[in-house]
C-alpha cells in the first residue's frame, strides 16, 4: 500500500512514521509513506497557501490551487489511486470497520488542514471522503492523519505478528479487551487472579471471554448492538 500525506507540517510526522511498528511495516516494504508539502504548490511569492473568505467573517481558508495542484501532482506517479480523503471535524466518524475497509486500499492520499477550513470545491470536487477522528476540533489535521495511518497501516497482512491477526478475527472483535497482567505475580499486595496462573487453557479462555463481555457491558454497552466493532 502507499500513503500519501499532503500537509503544510510534514515535519510533524516524522516522529510518528520512523518508530515502531509503521517503521517496521515500512522497512518490510508493506507500506509506502510519501510526505508532500502543500505549500510547495502555492503560485505567488508569498507562498500563499490561504486567504480570507468571501463574504467576510473570521479565519482564513485554504486555497483551492494548491491543495489540487498537489493532488494532481503526486498522483501522476504510482499506484491508482482509490481515496482522496480530506481530516475534517465535519467528517465521517473514524471507526475499526472503517480502518479495515481502508486497509483494504492499494493507495489512499489524506490531506491534512490548518485554518478553517478547506475552500467547498476541494471537497466537492477532489475529495472521495472526508473523515473526522472524533468529535472535538484539533489545530489541524496532521494529528487526525497519523491516527488513521497508524490504524490503517497495523491492519495490512504481515505488519503485525501472526497472534495479533488472530486476536482481530476472534470473538473478541466485538468486545472490549480482557484484563492482561505480567510478572510479577503479586505486586504491593495486588495478586494476578488465580485462574491465570492455572495452567487451564479452556478455563482461562473462558475467564477472558466473560471477563471482556462484562467489561464491555459496563462500560461500552453501545457496542453489544453492534455487529462488526472493536
Ligand atoms: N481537524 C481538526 N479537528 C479534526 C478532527 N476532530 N478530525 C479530523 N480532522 C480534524
């Protein structure tokens, strides 16, 4: 898969990209990051990237012509290209079956934005989506962008170790996950439950699964109504 990250703070994202886990999918060749930076397609020589609205009223906007003239540029090399998707508060609520179906993707292209907004038509007539993370206004979209990389790029077979893969397609998918303890086996007092220091696989398998579902009741009961979730 490649993702593009058009932003006017590339540099924001450096630390996220070169550690772990996606550094890891990169290294392996699963994924392929490509950083742009929005201003290297502003035409005046201010580098112009935003301007105030029509109509008046506070903020500024960011401009159609470079935003386009990115897109355009970056997708005239490599894969097709299956989403343009915009971060914006008025999006789509970001959710697991959507990273899934993302996943899924050979190529997506996210654009991060500063400002107000985005100028209507590069919604209109650029953007395939338009995703929010959730429902609070961050400074910019740079943050919102990582988060659906990350949750994308950990979902493409072979980034993540055998057992995870397994975990996603268990029971446990709608659920939220099951109390995990390590060593030690009593700290300051707190003891790890005992079914787990047993040795009875079918028995702690079963401890989990109630565990989890109890967890999920109490504090996400919205998601025991949903099909296809965590
Ligand atoms: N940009 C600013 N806030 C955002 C949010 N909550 N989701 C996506 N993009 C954003």
């Amino acid at each position: 898969m490649r993702i593009d990250l058009l932003s006017l703070f590339p540099d924001m994202f450096a630390g996220v990209l070169d550690q772990s886990i996606i550094k890891r999918a990169r290294d392996k060749g699963l994924v392929e990051i490509v950083l742009t930076d929005i201003r290297d397609y502003a035409s005046d020589n201010h580098r112009s990237v935003d301007d105030n609205p029509y109509g008046g009223g506070s903020g500024m906007v960011m401009m159609c012509g470079p935003v386009f003239d990115a897109v355009e540029d970056v997708r005239r090399t490599g894969e097709p290209v299956d989403e343009i998707i915009l971060l914006t508060p008025q999006g789509r609520r970001f959710d697991q079956p959507l990273a899934r179906k993302l996943a899924g993707k050979q190529r997506l292209i996210l654009i991060a934005g500063r400002y107000e907004g985005f100028d209507e038509r590069i919604r209109r007539h650029l953007a395939t989506m338009e995703i929010s993370i959730g429902d609070y206004v961050l400074s910019g979209g740079e943050i919102p962008a990582m988060v659906v990389a990350d949750a994308v790029i950990r979902l493409i077979p072979g980034v993540l170790g055998d057992d995870y893969s397994q975990v996603e397609e268990s029971f446990s998918q709608n659920l939220l996950e099951y109390p995990q303890y390590t060593r030690p086996a009593d700290f300051r007092g707190w003891s790890v439950p005992e079914i787990l220091l047993s040795g009875n696989h079918a028995e702690i398998k079963k401890w989990r699964q109630e565990q989890a579902i109890n967890r999920t009741r109490q504090r996400r009961p919205d998601l025991l109504d949903k099909q296809d979730i965590l």
